[in-house]
C-alpha cells in the first residue's frame, strides 16, 4: 500500500507503523515471513520501485511517501532500487530478514549533494512504555545537511531537556520513555544553543503510545524539499 508522507514541521501521521531502538544482526533462522515498511525521504523528482529478489515490493514510490507493510519471505535476500527517471537499478543490496520481524527502510540521500542514494533499515519492535502514563519517542537524523543534532523537548510549563544529543546523519536512537502530554520539540546543531535548525510546537505524545521523529529534506531547498519535521505515531 502507497501512502504520501506529510512532512510538514510538527505535523502528526499517524500510521500504523512499528518501529525500533536498534538494527539487528544476528540470524536466527530462514522459515518464516518478516514485514517491509519502505519511506522515500530523497528529495528527488524521481520515484523507486524497491525489489526483493524478483519480488516487487513497492512501485513508483515517490518523495515523502511510505510504502506499509508488506509480507515477505524470511532469510537472506537481494535488494535492488530501481529509479524509474534513469530506468535503471541505483542501488542494490544482500540483506538478511530475520523471521517474524518488522523492518523499515528509509530512502534518502548518500550525503549533502543529493546526487547517490543510501538507506537507513531499523528493525521495527513494538512495546508499551513500562510507565502507563508515558510514552515512547525514538529520533533518526536524516537530513544529509546538518552533521550533528541535539533533540531538545519542553513539557508546558517545565524546564527543556536534551533528550537526544548528537545525533549524527543516518542514526536512529534508542527509544526513550517520556511523560506524556504537550510538548514543543527543538532542534539545534550540536551544542549550539541559539541557533535552531527546525521546531515544532504542541506537539500531543499520549500515554502508552510510541512514536518516532526524524528530519529529513535539504537545508538550501524550500517547500517540500525543505529541511522539516515529521512526528510518527507507531502504536
């Protein structure tokens, strides 16, 4: 299924996605199915079609859009990206899908030129806040521009937190229980307080739900190829 991704800073979608903390290694075994969730975050006029093996996965996916999950074969497999402007396969890739697990992939630009491509791939885990009046919130850097970024979060009233700290392009943090309630987000390059990259205000993180954060766009760009920021509700 093909959905646009909105990207407007602060603005909520709210897709039934998981996500995770962490990558995972380790291979534990070939039989059975895994999900593919896939996001096109490069700034391009172009569209992918993502192949796994022979298998089309998605099709024409085109700048901030998100393909949900699909249901695939486990185990070791070939990943092409084929760019349906060049007609030609951009990318290609051995991976291996560990069983019964939920994988994101997120398209974006190999570095600040936008002219190759790369992939952030997080397996996708999904559990409550051990807290049930928190949540969860994770942060992935993927806007090529800015080489380091502090998270900065504020609860109404109290004092703003760094909740992420340095963030570097294409990481994905761990997820981290905070309170729930209305919050306005900051970014920041590393350590420079006075200077803001992008923000977004009142932004409804409720109890015992999870969700993921990312930049992404070119800082030099404007409207949708813009550096904003995009809230997702996973769960």
């Amino acid at each position: 299924m093909k959905k646009a991704l909105s990207k407007v800073a602060g603005f909520f979608v709210l897709a039934v996605l998981l996500f995770t903390s962490c990558s995972e290694n380790s291979e534990v075994g070939t039989i059975g199915r895994a999900q593919v969730a896939v996001f096109n975050l490069v700034p391009q006029k172009d569209s992918f079609n993502l192949y796994l093996d022979t298998n089309k996965v998605t099709n024409a996916l085109a700048y901030a859009g998100y393909h949900a999950y699909d249901t695939v074969a486990a185990g070791r497999r070939n990943a092409k990206l084929f760019s349906n402007v060049k007609d030609s396969v951009v990318l290609s890739k051995d991976l291996y899908l560990n069983p019964y697990r939920d994988y994101s992939f997120f398209l974006v630009p190999s570095d600040s030129t936008n002219t190759g491509l790369s992939y952030v791939a997080t397996v996708d885990y999904l559990s409550e806040p051990n807290v049930k009046t928190n949540a969860k919130i994770r942060f992935i850097h993927l806007s090529p521009d800015e080489k380091g970024i502090d998270f900065y979060t504020k609860l109404g009233e109290a004092e703003e937190k760094k909740t992420f700290s340095n963030a570097v392009y294409q990481s994905a943090s761990p997820f981290q229980e905070i309170k729930a309630g209305a919050y306005n987000f900051r970014l920041t390059p590393y350590n420079v307080t006075d200077q803001v990259v992008v923000s977004a205000s009142n932004v409804v993180l409720e109890a015992k739900k999870v969700y993921t954060v990312f930049i992404s766009g070119l800082k030099a760009e404007t409207g949708n190829y813009s550096q904003q920021l995009t809230v997702v509700q996973n769960r």
